[in-house]
C-alpha cells in the first residue's frame, strides 16, 4: 500500500508522507498517554486506506474528531500546540526552538553525576519557576545559566561545576572515546545503547560486528581462531602454554589482537572526523585503550564492567534465553567456567592498567557510576567558566 501524502499549501505546495510515529508524538503533547496516541494514530492511517493525498487542514480536522472526546484541553493543546498551557519554548543559539522537555533536562542532569531524586527536584522546581515567572520562550543559554545558578544554590558549588564541564563539552563538541570492556553477560550491549542517548553519540561499535564482518572476509581454515568464541578460541592455536588458565588467556589475546586493527580503524575514522564514538566488546584491554593516539585532540575513557556474582551472571545468561536465540544462551551456561575465568583475567588487567571497574548489578546505578567517572575525565581535561558557557 502506497504511503498517502500531506500536502502543505503553497507555491509550490509541499508534501510529505503520513507517518504514524509523528502523530503519534504530536497527540502525547497535547496530553493523551502513548497507548491512546499510538492507538488513535492507528485508526487515522487505516483510515486513510489508499487515499494518495490528503491535505493538512483535511488531516487535522479528520483528527480533532477522534480526540473530541478526550476533553476540551487536549483538543485545545492539539489545536495550538506552541501555546498550550505549560509549554516553553527554548530558543537555541541558531534561532531554532523547541518545547522545554522536563525529562530531557532532568537526563541532562543526571548524565552530570546527579542522583535521580536530585535531577528531578531540580528540573521540578526550575520548571515552577519559569512558570510563575509567566516565561513561554527562553534562550537556551540563559536556560543553562539559570540551572547552573539553581544547582549552586540548592546543591552546592561542586555539582554545579560538574553541570557546567558537562555542558561545555557539549557545547565544545571535542571528541570523546568512550570504550567500554567486560566479560559476556555483563551488560555491555546495553549500558552502550543508554550513554549514546545520554551524551548523544551518533556512533556505537561493537567489537562483535566487527569480528562477524572479519569472519566474512576470512575464512576458517586461513585463521581459525578468529572463529572461534572469545573464551574458547584457545581450542584453534597450537597448544604452547601448560595450564587451563594459561591456554584461555593465549587464545582470547590472539583474537584480541586480530581485532585491535579494524578496532583501531573505527576509532581512528572517528577522531579524524571530529566525532565521538562508543566502543564496546569483550575486546577492550589495555594494549588498545593505549593505541589511541594522545594528541588526536580527544578525551579517551576506558571503562571495564564486571559481574561479581557467579549466580547473578548465571541469572543474566539464563534471561537472555528469553531474548536472543536460546541455543546461544546455553552455549554461555555450558561455557560459564571459561567465562568465568576470562572475566578474571580481564578484571586484573584492567586493574593493572588502572581502568576503572564498574560493578553491574543494577541498571540506574552503573549508569550513574559510569557517568561519574566521564564527567570526572572532563574535569581533569576541561574548564568552564558560566561567562563562557552560556555567553
């Protein structure tokens, strides 16, 4: 089925497909819950059926049906959404806006080390003022300095301080490298995908991908233990090290090693690009972190995540079966001493490189953790002042 058109009035007139999702956005902010949006923009595209074009006056009216029964309020958000009750727009240094969102500020916020429960009595209370101050428009910068002052005063001068590095990096724009290591099943996947969003990094790479994409290009009976798992690639070298222990940690740094070139490129792409990226892999060890070239111009923060508990990381395996293929999951379970062991060798590596160690046992926590030591990283790298952050 063709997509339908909504054309804009004009000389010449503009059209643009119909997309679920943007209604869909648009009916939440005019106060309906996501199921009800989601739902209601449904009913207006089957509605639609094969009609070629509809205009916007066509669509929105076809819309303030369906929501006519949601109240007057909703119908009223929907119909002037830049003047709904509530909203500010923030006006950013380009002259673009865009409707204050307390949950973007209150991530903000954490992203700078600040606790959950702080963020959001923070975002609170500065969103109370703003609106007793009767403001529908603020420039971003003065948004800034405002939540600068506001966390000087109700938090103290040091957490106000991290606030202001993290938005000067931003506002910088300098690269950073992030690299994120650990064992199988410690969460790595995840925690990448969550400060991508919180530091808005366009960039992710998992050394996994790229070892799919070498195992594409090469094959097996050339280098076999690039096909191999990272905790049992020791079974496709020629034994040379005596002990169990010994003969894991050859295999795993022989891949390794295989890795650290495309690694190495993706960093390298990025640096050269001015753009900060997020790695991450079971890959991630000390050699690496050091092939980043120091005077690339970006801040580089090596990271290991660890799971202490032999039966939280069972558990972990055991919940993946439910969300990957299962056979893979009990291939972990069946190889659990490996991994086990493996994460061993990397957590005293990691030490030995003086890598920090975040223990993952609870989702909103390693965030935080790991958060504090980025922003820490900045600190040493950056300095700010409030005259030229938010000038």
């Amino acid at each position: 089925m063709a997509k339908t058109l909504v054309v804009e009035p004009g000389e010449p007139p503009t059209k643009v497909p119909f997309l679920r999702g943007i209604l869909t956005h648009s009916l939440q902010q005019s106060g309906l819950p996501f199921e009800e949006a989601y739902a209601l923009a449904s009913q207006v595209r089957d509605e639609l059926g094969d009609r070629n074009e509809i205009t916007t006056a066509e669509l929105r009216e076809a819309v303030l049906k369906h929501i006519a029964g949601h109240g007057p309020t909703v119908v009223q958000r929907y119909q002037h959404p830049t003047t709904s009750p509530g909203t500010i727009l923030v006006r950013d240094a380009e002259g673009h806006t865009r409707q204050f969102s307390r949950q973007e500020h209150r991530r903000l916020l954490e992203s700078s080390g600040l606790s959950y429960e702080e963020s959001t009595a923070v975002t609170a209370s500065l969103f109370s003022h703003m609106m007793k101050k009767g403001l529908t428009e603020i420039r971003s910068q003065h948004l800034g300095y405002l939540t600068y002052r506001y966390l000087r005063f109700a938090l103290g001068p040091k957490k106000a301080q991290r606030y202001l590095v993290l938005v000067n990096y931003r506002r910088r724009e300098q690269p950073l490298v992030v690299m994120i290591g650990g064992a199988s099943g410690t969460g790595k996947s995840a925690i990448a995908t969550e400060l991508a969003h919180r530091l808005d990094i366009a960039r992710t790479q998992s050394t996994d991908l790229l070892r799919e994409v070498m195992r594409m290009m090469i094959p097996e009976r050339l280098i076999p233990v690039l096909h191999r798992s990272s905790y049992d690639a020791w079974q496709a070298l020629s034994a040379t090290a005596t002990g169990v222990d010994a003969l894991l940690i050859d295999g795993y740094q022989a891949q390794a090693d295989l890795l650290s070139v495309p690694c190495e490129a993706v960093i390298k792409r990025s640096l050269n690009e001015g753009a900060s990226v997020i790695l991450e892999g079971v890959h991630i060890q000390n050699s690496l972190v050091n092939m980043v070239p120091s005077d690339g111009g970006a801040i580089v923060i090596p990271i290991m995540l660890a799971v202490l508990s032999p039966k939280q990381l069972r558990q972990r395996f055991m919940g993946r079966g439910q969300q990957m293929n299962r056979r893979r999951a009990e291939r972990y379970l069946d190889n659990f001493s490996s991994i086990w062991r493996l994460q061993a060798h990397l957590l005293s590596e990691a030490d030995r490189g003086q890598i920090p160690i975040i223990v993952n046992h609870d989702r909103q926590q390693v965030i935080q953790d790991i958060m504090n030591v980025i922003v820490n990283a900045l600190l040493e790298k950056l300095t700010a002042e409030p005259s030229e952050v938010f000038s």
